[in-house]
C-alpha cells in the first residue's frame, strides 16, 4: 500500500501539464472511501479533494484522492484514500487533540488538525474551518467580502486567510469548494467535490 509522501513524490516529479489533468480525472472519478460508521446523530459527507501547490522555481505539488467526513460535534473523523481507493490517511479530532493514523498503522498527534496536517503534508489545511465550511456557514472568526446567494447561503467570503467559494448546495451545504491561500511565496489550492448526501 503506498503511503502520502510516495504519492506526493510521483506528482512532485510530473510536469504542471498532467497533474492538472490527473486533478481534474481524480475529481470526475476516484473511488471514493466507504462512508464511516458510528452511533449517534453525526453530520456526514463523502466526495473527492484536490490538493495543489505551486511556488515559483519549483515543479507544482498535487495530490487527490477521496474523502469521508463524519462530524458529531464532539469527534471528528475524516478518512482519505487514494485515486483508487487504497487508505492514505485517518484523522480524528476530539477533546484530547487530533491524531493522524496512517495507512501502515503508525499514528502522529498534534494539538489540532490543521497542526497535524501541516507537519505531515506539508501544507495547512483548514480541518478544524471545514467543519462550519462543509455545512455552508462562516463560522467563527472576522470574515471578509461575503456574498450570498438569493437564499442568503454563503457564495464566496475570505476567512482565516483563505479565500473560499461555495456552489452546487444541497439541503446540508455546498456540493463543491473552492479554497485558495497564499503561504509564503507557495500558492495553496484546494478542491472538495461531494458527491453524496450527508445522514444524519
């Protein structure tokens, strides 16, 4: 089973060419992982991410996969795998802080989610925003240039340094994405596509 970091180092060495066209074939078609069991009233979404990462003078970063969300306000588990379906990642988030199991069983812990990730893939991820983002809501903390739609949901907003918009709602929230954040001289990009209804 190959781990994060392999995978990122086959993008790594593609050319900007083909990781845009291994995005947006991931996106219209990965496997996606099995929705996450558990008791209780939880919000859930499945779907695909893209990840990419361009800096000047570097070859582009890119990686994409599928993801299962399961949020029951006290816990947190979000599972990611690869294109074609193979674990890369299993996150959790709870009381005690978040932990990051990986696909060969090796577990990293850090404080918060958004920590964990940027330690392990190099990049920050918004973990801890998307729980309110997911759900088509701003959330906590200042938020700038907010448009809205005719029915007063969220379109497109800056918060906590991104710059998100959000289409294709359904009755639980936004069907795709859109995050841009600039980090340093690195240009960070990501792409939630859900592609199916939460339960509750």
């Amino acid at each position: 089973m190959m781990g994060f970091m392999q995978i990122l180092d086959i993008h790594r060495r593609a050319g900007a060419w083909l990781l845009a066209g291994a995005a947006a074939l991931a996106l219209a078609g990965c496997a996606g992982p099995a929705r996450i069991g558990g008791d209780g009233a939880a919000f859930e979404r499945t779907g695909r991410f893209a990840v990419n990462v361009t800096e000047a003078g570097t070859p582009p970063e890119a990686v994409q996969g599928g993801f299962s969300w399961r949020d029951s306000g006290r816990a947190l588990q979000l599972d990611l795998v690869t294109p074609l379906g193979n674990t890369l990642a299993r996150v959790t988030v709870d009381a005690s802080g978040a932990s990051l199991e990986h696909a060969d069983g090796t577990i990293e812990r850090a404080p918060d989610a958004d920590a964990l990730l940027a330690r392990v893939v190099g990049a920050s991820l918004p973990v801890s925003n998307l729980r309110d983002w997911l759900q088509g809501r701003a959330g906590a903390g200042a938020v700038s240039a907010m448009e809205r739609d005719e029915q007063g949901r969220p379109l497109a907003f800056g918060q906590a340094g991104w710059q998100l918009r959000l289409s294709r709602y359904d009755a639980f929230g936004p069907g795709l994405l859109r995050l841009e954040r600039r980090d340093g001289a690195r240009q960070i990009s990501v792409r939630l596509a859900v592609d199916a209804a939460p339960r509750h």
